[in-house]
C-alpha cells in the first residue's frame, strides 16, 4: 500500500520548518503543506529548494496570522491577526456559523495565499488547511471552487468524491499517537496494521523544533518534538519495512 505522511503547518515558523525536514530526511515525512502568511514562509522556502523531493501543499489559513487581503474586522482580533479556531469550530470541529464569513471573500483570501505559494515556486500537489477550516460549512464552497479552479486534490471527506486520489483514499490523525513520548509501542503496530487495508492513506503530522515564535503562538508546541522524535525513530521505520509500505505523495496521484 501507499502512505503519504504529510506534516502540516510549513511556514509557521523557522523551528517548524526545520523540524520537517528534519523528519523528512531522516525519518518517514513524505510531504509537507506550506502556510503563505506565516513568520517563517521565506525560511521554508529556501529549505525546500535544498530538499525538493519534500512534495508541498497549501496550507490554507484563516485562523493564524495575519490575511494576505483587506478583510473585513470581523474577521481580525485586535493586532490584525485573524481570530482563532474557537470562533469557527467547536471542541467536536462541529462548524460555528457565523453571518460574516463570506464565502467569497474567503475564496479571494484563499487564493490569495495559493498564488503566493506558487509565485515562490512551489509545485504545490494538493490543499488542506490549517485547523480544518476547510471542512467548516461556510467555507467548503469556497475550498471547492479553487480545488477545481487549479485542479487540486482537496484533504476532505467533506467534498465531493471527485476531488479525492482514490475512492480508498482516507486521512488519518497521527497527533494522539504520536505526541505522547510514551505512547505504547503497540499501538503504532496496530496503527500501521490498519494502514495496510487501505489503498492509499494521508498520515497527518505535526513535527517540529521548537522556537520562540510557536510557544508564544500555538498551544500545541512541546508536543511537536515527540511527533519529530518517532517519526524518525527506526521502530516506526522498522515497521513500514515489515508491512512493505511505499511512502509516496500527493504528485503521484494528480
């Protein structure tokens, strides 16, 4: 079977970034989506051109950061920043609705933030986005619309079957299992035991190095050093090798 393990969240800061491709060279990382609006976006950039088999996405954004268009303050906090996760999604990633998120401006900021990507010269494979916000009700048919616009596959069981890889395509969060220094051996093996009845399957990953900029921005920050210390660990590198998994990303499947 074919395992794509992407780490979100490239951009975010210089520790981030380095924590990735760290785990891609020395660990199972096969892909990355990339944040347009974020503190370290020119740092990512240049690491990506010294290891440019690290397949790239978008990381789309509206809950970090600040926009790359002239949105509405109703969408920004008090520095500019767009307002967090909370405002959108509850503890159940149940949608929030709120009558102010338009959809097309959401489309244009979107957009927006792709371009950038691309202009940087990133080949980008596929969209996701940061918190899930892609999922929420007000904001699909905006995640739709570029999906089509730029003919990307779209990280979503929310969107039509079209927009997927593979009818057997399915997405998986590594953040439990992964972020817990003592996490039970046993249950990788049952996680890549389940892996392998699928076709094709996303591991999504959060590693990282930890800098100033994510302790004093993200609450999910020392964690991230464990997800970056098993996916480099040759236990897990081990068990891929035994169920003979292909590590591959989004390139192959466009």
């Amino acid at each position: 079977m074919k395992l794509i393990v992407n780490a979100d969240d490239f951009g975010y800061s210089p520790g981030v970034n380095t924590g990735i491709v760290d785990a891609y060279k020395n660990g199972i990382v096969s892909s990355t989506t990339m944040m347009a609006n974020m503190y370290g976006f020119e740092d990512a950039l240049k690491l990506h051109k010294e290891y440019p088999g690290l397949g790239v996405g978008a990381h789309l954004v509206l809950t970090s950061g600040k926009p790359l268009t002239n949105l509405p303050k109703e969408f920004l906090d008090d520095n500019g920043e767009f307002l967090r996760r909370p405002i959108y999604l509850d503890d159940q990633n149940e949608s929030i609705e709120r009558d102010w998120l338009d959809g097309e401006l959401i489309y244009k900021e979107w957009k927006a933030q792709l371009d950038k990507i691309l202009d940087a010269g990133f080949n980008v494979d596929h969209i996701d986005s940061h918190h899930h916000m892609h999922t929420h009700e007000q904001t699909r048919a905006a995640a739709k619309k570029i999906s089509e616009e730029y003919k990307l596959p779209v990280r979503s069981s929310y969107l039509d079957e079209k927009y997927f890889n593979s009818p057997d395509f399915v997405k998986l969060d590594g953040d439990g299992l992964l972020s817990n220094k003592n996490t039970d051996k046993q249950k990788f093996v049952e996680l890549f035991d389940h892996i392998t009845s699928f076709e094709i399957v996303e591991l999504m990953v959060h590693p990282a190095y930890v800098d100033f900029y994510l302790m004093d921005n993200s609450s999910f920050n020392t964690a991230r050093v464990y997800e970056h210390m098993w996916l480099t660990s040759d236990y897990i590198k081990g068990l891929l090798k035994e169920r003979n998994i292909e590590l591959v990303t989004y390139k192959q499947f466009k």
